[in-house]
C-alpha cells in the first residue's frame, strides 16, 4: 500500500486538524454518492478512506511514524538487529557488533558463547509467534471506514434518518439522535472494512456537518432568534407568532418593548446533553423593530405632532464629559 501521506497529499508535520481538513476535501470530491458508475473514484475513496485510518487517529499515526505499523497498520515484522556492520575480515577493532559480528575471526563469537546467540535470536522468533508467517495467521481487526454527511439545521434539532452510500454500494441507514451537533461522531460497529482471519469487522465513523440556518442561531443548547416587529406592535404590545424548531407559537410581545427586547420561550431549544429526553434547553427571541420600507406620511405628521410635547433624550448617558 502506498504512503498514506502520500495518498492525502499532505506533509508529514500536518497538525491533526489541517490533516481532517485535506481528507473531508478529498472524501466530498470522491464519494460515490458524487460519482457513481465511476470505480476509479470508488477505488480511489476507498484507499483516502483506508489512509485517514491510520492518520486520523493521533495513536496510530503515531505507531506509523515511528515504524511499528505498516500503511496497512499492520504491525511490522521485527529484524534481528545489529546486523555485519564491519565488512569482510572486520576484527575486534574493526566495530562488527551484530549477532555474527566481533572477535579476529569472520564470525566472532561462535568460539565462546556461539548457542547463546542462537538462543536469543530463535527465542525473539518464539516471543513474535514465529515470525511473519504466524502473525498473518492471527485474527485482525478490519480498519474503520470514515464518511462526512450533511444535514439541515432543523434535522439536527429534531433526528432524523439517512441513507449512507458505502464505497462497495452498500447501503446503511443512519439514526441521527435530536441535539446533534456540528463536527460530532457516530459510530455504527462492524460497518466498516471487514475483518482477516476470523478478526471483528471495523466501524464506519460518520462524521456530520450541520448546515447553518437563515435565522436560528445555536448556542450550546439554546437558540437565539432575532424577529422583527412593527412599531405599532413594539409600542401598543401585540400577540404574534414566533418560529421555534417545533413550529410556530404564539408569543406577547409587552407594551413600550424596544429593539434588543429579548423574550424567553422555555424549553424551545435543543435537548440537554445527559439530561432527560424532555428537558431542553431554552430558545431567545430578540425583538428588533422595523420601520415601513417606503416613507409614510401620515407616520410622519403623527411623530411630529407627539414629539412637540413627548421629547426624551434616548443618548443622554453618552456624554464624554
């Protein structure tokens, strides 16, 4: 298999996050919900997915790095160390030091204590499990398969269900809880890359991007609203109809509310995190107040006739006295 640093195209000092970034590019542009009937990109999706396996994960890529797995993450066979470092007739002054290496003669070391090597060297075979040929034997563990899916705001909010689309044409339908957030995880066991030598299938990690929304704004698990109100509502008070993610309610705005008045609907907002399936966090609704679009003039006669005798001062405290 190839680097898989090399199959992301990116450098081997990427921090974690950079390195997420460059895969969520490459998985967008290759899924096959994107190309079907294309198995180049299949192929190609599946091997970004198998990299990011390694590399996705701070432990493994890790492990990689310093050598101890293969781009498989496949544990790698251990040499015998040392090794002829001296060439040809290297003497005791000469340096050879591997398990052949030292002494006057081509091969130091058989003379005295000659069995102790080859017990060291055979019994460092026993403790591998007798080298390569035992460990393909073992039951290994499948690698985990990695996907992005979008959703809406308001299926976040709520839960819904999606259909993946799996490298291999499979198909596996997602539960997506209520309160889900933007960048959160959700693992399905054993659908990912299946297992060798009777080992457990991997897991596919579907990572979940929430779309914004054109006027609701999360904040933990509260929802901020800015709504616009008339002036005759902001003034006289008024009964309107609010948009929560439940649908729409009815709201009191109060008499005299002004721009950044901000009424609290209780539990209108996402569900809390380890908290009972009914206890939600609270939705902000700011009232913002908006004139009409064309100039009124009965609008204007009116506020001239009221602030002849009505006159107040709104900026009295900005002063830089």
């Amino acid at each position: 298999m190839r680097d898989p640093y090399e199959v992301l195209g990116v450098a081997r000092g990427i921090s974690q996050d950079d390195l997420r970034k460059a895969y969520r590019k490459l998985a967008k542009e290759l899924h096959p919900d994107r190309n079907p009937d294309n198995a180049k990109a299949a192929e190609r999706f599946k091997e970004v997915s198998a990299a990011y396996d390694i590399l996705g994960d701070a432990e493994k890529r890790g492990k990689y790095d310093r050598g101890e797995i293969d781009a498989a993450g496949q544990p790698r066979a251990r040499g015998f160390g040392g090794g002829f470092r001296g060439g040809p007739g290297a003497g005791a002054r000469g340096g050879a030091r591997g398990p052949f290496g030292g002494g006057d003669h081509g091969f130091g070391g058989f003379e005295n204590g000659g069995e102790d090597i080859f017990d060291e060297i055979f019994g460092q075979m026993r403790r591998t499990r007798g080298g390569a040929g035992a460990r393909t034997n073992r039951p290994m563990r499948g690698a985990d398969r990695h996907f992005n899916l979008k959703i809406g705001f308001l299926d976040a909010a709520r839960g819904c269900k999606r259909r993946l689309t799996m490298p291999d044409g499979k198909q596996l339908d997602v539960a997506i809880p209520a309160g889900l957030a933007d960048g959160q995880q959700i693992r399905l066991r054993h659908q990912g890359d299946a297992g060798r030598n009777g080992g457990e299938a991997g897991d596919a990690l579907i990572e979940v991007t929430v779309e914004p929304h054109p006027f609701f704004i999360r904040q933990g698990e509260d929802i901020q609203l800015e709504l616009p109100v008339t002036l005759d509502e902001a003034v006289l008070g008024a009964k309107i109809a609010v948009p929560t993610i439940d649908g729409m309610v009815a709201v009191a705005v109060p008499k005299g509310a002004s721009s950044d008045t901000t009424l609290r609907l209780k539990g209108r907002g996402f569900p809390l995190k380890g908290g009972a399936s009914d206890q939600r966090g609270d939705q902000y609704v700011k009232l913002k107040i908006v004139l009409p679009e064309k100039p009124n003039s009965a609008l204007e006669k009116l506020i001239e006739g009221w602030v002849k005798s009505h006159k107040y001062d709104v900026r009295a405290k900005y002063t830089l006295d």
